[in-house]
C-alpha cells in the first residue's frame, strides 16, 4: 500500500470534498436516520488480490494471492456470471494450507473503490467486464491475536497457543504450530479461558477476534451477513452466531427454539455446509465473512490500517467487568503521567511525546475513556466529561500509582472533571489549548467549528453527523481533515510533515470507523448541551499552554473562561505555535512539566 504525504497530497476528489464539506453537512443532517454499521479493522496481509477477465483469465494478482492460492481456486462460472450482471459474489474455499478462505467477485465498477486498498488495481482493470477478486483470510493474522491475547493477561504460552487456535481451528494444529505438545496445549487454552473470563474456546476466539478487529458486530447484522455470503437460512445463521456467542449446541438449540433432534441436523448441515470440524472454526470465519461483506460498501477503508506500531496494550476490567483498555509505555520505574487524549482521539499518544517523556524520567500511560477505542462505555454522568474518571482511578490501584502527573490537548474537561474527584491523584497538569463550551464562543473557526455550529442548531442531529463522518475515514480522507482543522499555523504543518506523526494520529482516530462512537458522541453533546462546568477551588500545580496560531479559539477567550475555572494556574504562550504544540515544541513542553508547581509564570 503507497505512502501518503499527509501536508503535500493534492488528490481532486480530497479538494473536491474540502470545498463541499459545508453542503455534505448539511445533507447528512437532513437525511433519513441509517443503521449503524460496524466496520472491523483489518491488516494488509489478510487480504489479497486478483484480477481476471470475464473468461476467467487470470490478468495480475499480488504476491499473497499466489502464497495462498491455486490458480483453480477462482471459480470460472461465479466470474462470469459476476461480469454479465455487473454486480458481486462470495465464494468459500480452503487455502493452500486448507484453511478457510473467503474469496469476494466485483465487477470492474464495484472494483474502483478498492483501488484505495491496492492502488495497482487501477493498472489492470481496463475494461467493464474485467473481474476483481479480493480473498480475506484471517488465519493470518496470529500476531494481532497474540498480542490481543497478552493483553488481556495472557501468559506468552497462553497467547502463543490461542493464536494458533485461531490460526489452525484445532489443538492439534495448534499445538504443532506452538511447538508444544497437545497437552501442554490444551492446559494453555483452559489459563487462557480462565484469563478472559469464558468457559468455552469459541467464545475465546470470538473475544480474541473482536479485539484485534476492534468491532463487534450485532447479532442481527451477522446473521444478514451470513445468510448473504454463505447462503445460510435465518435459522441456521442464529445457530451459528449463538455458538460463536459461547453456547453449546444443546443451548444454542433450546434458545432457538428447536428440538435436539433438529438440532443435531442442522448443526451437521452447517459444518458441511461452512466445511469446517469443530465450533471453533466459526469464530474467525464469520468475522472474515463480515469483513468480505464489508469490502462491498462504499467506503471501505477500515482494510487500509497503514503502519501499526506495537503500543503496549493493557486490558484491565473494572469494579463493574467492564475492559478498561490502557496503552502503558514504560518504564515501571518512570514517574507516571496521564496522556488523556482528546474528545476527537482515542487512548494511541504521539510517539514524539511518549519518547521525550520517557528520555525525561516519566512512564507515560493513557486510557480510552469509556466508549472510546477498546473501552467499555457505560451510564452517562451530568458532567458528560466527568464519565471515565473513576476509570482512571480504577487503573492507578492497578498499576500502584498514587499520584499521577497528566498532559492533555483536547481532553482538559476530563482532567478537570478528575482533578474534583480525585486531587489526592493528581500532582502537576499541562493543558495545551484547552476547548470551550460552544456557547462560550463567538467564534468557532475551520472544519471543526463547522461541524461543532451543526451540533448547536441540530443536536439531535449529533449522532447522525458523527456516523456519517466516521463512514468516511479513510487514510487520504484523515490527511484531509488533519489540513482543514490545522490551518495555516506553520508549526502544525511541519509536525504532519513528518510521517511519524501523521500515522500516529491516523491510528488514534481510525478506531471511530468501526462505528465505536458512544464516546465521542457523548463529549460532543457535552460541549454543546453543558451550560456550565464547575472549576477548582485552586489550580496551582496546573499550567495552560496556549499556541498563538490557535486555528480555532481565540487565545484571549480561552485565557479568560480558563482562569475563572483554574485560579492560580501558571499561563505559558508558545507565539509560534499553532494547535499541536507538544508536537512542535515537545522539548519544551517537558521542561514545563518538570518545572515545580511552585514556581510562576
């Protein structure tokens, strides 16, 4: 997949969506209430393709197709048949290593919006009846699970095992996979289960596979799916995704409302059917089902994933079971700060920050507050932004922290919000370009005061704007809104410059693609429907850095709601900065968290 310069691209159809973003806002407000789709995540090397004319030549396929395929494996009838009605088909096969494959037929207008996913595709679909063929194999996709896996609390031989699991289907496999013996294997699957709380493999691999695709799709858009890209019947589809859920066949049969009997043949028609051994097939193989159905819609962008850096997840379950999801970088022996991302990011730091933090002698930690990234959400406060700070309570007794430092852009409502509930955690606080109210503002500047003026005429329309913009993201459509929101601050321009920065914040906000927007939606509603946020009694040990090219407030708005909210805070203005400071000035910013809460500004 090319590269994409995130400050240079000049794409028409990005320059296109610029000038009409005001009119596609206002179109999405008016339109109808759509369901609510959920997008997984996948990874370049779960998917291949190929490319063949209508009599079923084969024209170019990719390095992964010919790794995992025969040539035989294209179905010269279902192609066919795809060209003259200019329309899709799913087909099931096993790989080359007889594993299940799901292999999607688009004809060559469908096609195009895949052309994101493998630019090289556009060289080689030439004509109308030219045939694309994508396959989605999950099996290849044991690293992703392992370090799902380990995430939860695996040991390495847990994780290693369940990865195989998902990967072979069986113990067995599994087991020659792990380089371990079929008993070592199995009392690995039984800690494993222990671990993520279920009783039975495939509710294991059905968890290990909503994590590492960070979605988890409702029961009646699986069983819609699977009745269209395996055939199945309504009934046979609840049967399968009941098992994948974790009930057995005699629970899922009862839930179903059916005999044993009936039962029993429907379950052996299924696994003929799907040409799978065991229950623990399923799980994979439904969410590649999903995920080839996926490709089919118009903006399938959750496959173009980018470059993933490994940051270290930790799954932690709160005083109510929910998953708390926390990246912790380290080291144990740092003093520890809070990275609270913004209302519109989730828990994945910019890289440059976390490592001056770390050169600096902090351990760097940040957590996706409920309903953001892989966190559970729950019940809504009045504060809006107060939702999520017992979570970060919950995680400092987990960790043994006693007093944090914390650093946010975006996120200082939530800061603030902890800072009443908890002072005893919170030593020094660095807030970059705090947010506002809306109706604290005069003005509202760019593409997000766009969207945030939409919210306060329509806030019924919150979710409905949010859906429909997550339903775009893609990479090219992020570098999009990343040269609207910043402007023209010189300093925030050459921080997306670099590569780096652009893929982290790809990946802190991708997660909204899968449709996990509860979060998101909620703070929104907060910074338009919260008439008021009570502040601090004092707020010496806090500082407030404010970029002078602020693309969207007015700095001098910012100083005086801010200082009524945190008497006694120290006030720093970086003059050549815009939005993102700790990116363009993180030296900087650090020395302003090492500087004692006693001193001034």
């Amino acid at each position: 997949m090319a590269d994409i310069d995130p400050i240079s691209l000049h794409d028409p159809l990005e320059e296109q969506f610029k000038a009409e973003f005001e009119d596609r806002l206002e179109a999405a407000i008016a339109r109808p209430d759509t369901e609510n789709t959920v997008r997984p995540f996948l990874f370049e090397k779960t998917i291949s393709f190929a490319v063949i004319d209508s009599a079923g030549t084969i024209i170019w396929t990719d390095r992964k197709f010919d790794d995992w395929l025969r040539q035989d494996d294209i179905d010269i009838e279902i192609g066919a048949a795809v060209s003259k009605k200019r329309e899709a088909a799913h087909a099931l096969i096993k790989d080359r290593s007889q594993r299940p494959a799901l292999l999607t037929y688009a004809s060559a207008d469908l096609a195009q919006r895949w052309f994101v996913l493998e630019p090289k595709l556009s060289t080689h679909v030439r004509t109308s009846d030219t045939i694309v063929v994508a396959a989605v194999s999950l099996s290849h996709m044991t690293d992703e699970i392992e370090y799902a896996a380990r995430a939860l609390g695996m040991s390495n031989l847990e994780a290693r095992v369940s990865a195989a699991l998902f990967a072979q289907g069986s113990i067995k496999r599994a087991a020659a996979q792990a380089g371990v013996t079929y008993h070592t294997a199995r009392k690995a699957l039984s800690g494993a289960m222990k671990s993520v709380g279920v009783s039975r493999q495939t509710s294991l691999m059905r968890r290990l596979s909503e994590l590492a695709t960070v979605s988890a799709p409702p029961r009646a858009a699986v069983e819609n799916i699977l009745i269209d890209v395996f055939d199945l019947t309504r009934r046979d589809a609840k049967l399968v995704h009941l098992l994948c859920e974790g009930y057995s066949r005699s629970e899922a049969a009862k839930v179903a409302g059916m005999s044993a009997a009936i039962a029993k043949d429907r379950f052996a028609h299924i696994f003929l059917r799907l040409d799978i051994a065991s229950a623990t097939d399923l799980p994979p193989l439904v969410m590649g089902a999903f995920a080839s159905a996926m490709l089919l819609q118009e903006t399938p962008a959750l496959i173009e994933t980018g470059r993933r850096a490994r940051a270290p997840l930790r799954l932690i379950r709160s005083t109510d079971n929910r998953v708390i999801a926390v990246n912790d970088y380290g080291p144990e022996t740092g003093q520890p700060v809070l990275i609270a991302h913004s209302s519109l990011s989730t828990r994945h730091a910019f890289q440059t920050v976390v490592d001056c933090l770390q050169q600096n002698g902090y351990r760097p930690f940040s957590i996706d507050r409920p309903g953001f990234g892989l966190t559970d959400d729950l019940e809504e406060l009045p504060d809006r932004f107060a939702t999520g700070t017992d979570d970060v309570v919950t995680v400092c007794d987990k960790f043994g922290f006693e007093k944090i430092h914390a650093i946010t852009r975006g996120g200082a409502f939530h800061v603030l919000a902890l800072a009443r509930s908890a002072p005893e955690r919170l030593d020094r606080v660095l807030v970059i370009n705090p947010d506002l109210l809306q109706h604290d503002c005069s003005q509202r500047k760019g593409y997000l005061g766009m969207v945030r003026y939409a919210f306060d005429r329509y806030p019924d329309s919150i979710e409905k704007v949010a859906r429909w913009i997550a339903s775009t993201m893609s990479r090219k459509r992020i570098a999009t809104i990343i040269r609207v929101g910043i402007g023209d601050a010189p300093a925030d321009l050459e921080s997306f410059a670099d590569a780096r920065n652009f893929d982290d914040y790809l990946r802190s906000i991708m997660p909204f693609s899968t449709g996990r927007l509860s979060g998101f939606i909620r703070e929104q509603k907060g910074y338009v429907l919260q008439k008021e946020i009570e502040g601090l009694e004092s707020a010496h040990n806090w500082t407030v850095l404010l970029g002078n090219s602020d693309p969207i407030h007015d700095i001098e708005e910012i100083r005086s709601y801010w200082t009524a909210k945190l008497p006694g805070a120290r006030w720093h203005v970086f003059q050549d900065a815009g939005r993102y400071i700790s990116l363009s000035h993180t030296e900087k910013v650090v020395a302003l968290l090492n500087q004692s809460a006693s001193q001034t500004e």
